[in-house]
C-alpha cells in the first residue's frame, strides 16, 4: 500500500475484530444496511456505545500511538451519496463530535479494499487548504479490510497538507476461518 501511494502509511487502531457472519460484523452492517429504520437504529446505538466506552477509556492511549490531533474526519463512502454512514458514529460520540469536520469527498482516482490510490479523495470544495497546513488530523472509518481505503483518506489530506497523525476504525475485517477439511 505504501508503495501504490508513494507515502508511508499511518498507524491504524481498530477497536475489534470480526469475521464475516459473526454478530460484531452483523452489528456494523446492521447500522449501514438492516432492513428496517429500527434495526439500523438499533445497530447504530450498539456501535456508538461501544465507540463511546472505547473512547473514554483509551483516548490518551489512542493519542500516545498515534499523537495527538485537534480534528476528526471521517472516510467517505465510495458508493452512498451524501454524509458517510462513519459520521453517524461520529457525530454520536460527544469527544468526537466536537473535533469533527468534514473534510474529504470521493476523488476520480479507483478505490477499493484492496488498493489504495493518492486520487481516490480529495478535500472538499470549500475546505481551506492554508487551514489544514500542519493540522493534526485523525481519521475515521466504521470498518476496515486492508485499510486501503482508509489509508487512501490519509494520503489526500497529507498531500493536502494535513498531519495526518493515524486511523481509528471500530472493526477490521478477519480472513474467513477455512471450512475444508482433510
């Protein structure tokens, strides 16, 4: 990933792990993509207590891996138009939501789980760029894969001269547990 950026990528803190199926992962689509209102806000209120609790308990840990930072942003959605569901989370955590701007919308350059791409974002129209110079900035995502993504977030607010000083994800995706057997 660092090389297909052309920088070195940020540290990334991810609250837990899942696996494809288990409950923590049916929680994090839940919020995005449960069939009903209720069941996305039910999702939605499990994720933010748990982000909440989180937060409070290892914010100075969190800032001691990554350094300190001033703003929280979130990934933008590669496919949803509007807001990225991150920032409901965001927006639903008080020591976050008072950090939080808007910084990145999707650029023309390919994004996927896989690779990361110096275009896939870029900073929203509007957001001064002699503002983000040396500004420490945290990044957020609800859920990670390779991070590729997320680290593609990075890199448009560094080359936009943000300091990016890491990435909070609430999960990261495991490899699914092998079902062969011998």
């Amino acid at each position: 990933m660092a090389r297909q950026l052309g920088l070195p990528l940020v540290p990334l803190v991810v609250l837990g792990e899942y696996r494809v199926g288990d409950a923590d992962h049916r929680r994090l689509r839940g919020y995005k993509d449960g069939p009903t209102a209720e069941e996305r806000a039910r999702c939605r209120a499990g994720l933010l207590s748990s982000l909440a609790e989180w937060t409070a308990d290892h914010e100075r840990e969190l800032a001691a891996r990554t350094g300190p930072w001033s703003v929280v942003t979130t990934v933008p959605s590669t496919r949803r138009p509007g807001p990225a569901p991150a920032e409901l989370l965001v927006d639903g955590v008080p020591a976050l939501a008072v950090r939080h701007l808007r910084l990145l919308r999707r650029g023309s350059g390919p994004l996927n789980h896989l690779a990361a791409s110096r275009d896939g974002f870029v900073t929203e129209p509007g957001v001064d760029r002699a503002g983000l110079d040396g500004l420490p900035v945290l990044v957020f995502d609800d859920s990670v894969t390779t991070g590729a993504r997320a680290q593609s977030a990075a890199a448009a607010l560094r080359l936009a001269g943000a300091r990016v000083v890491g990435i909070l994800a609430v999960g990261r995706a495991l490899a699914p547990l092998s079902t062969t057997s011998s």
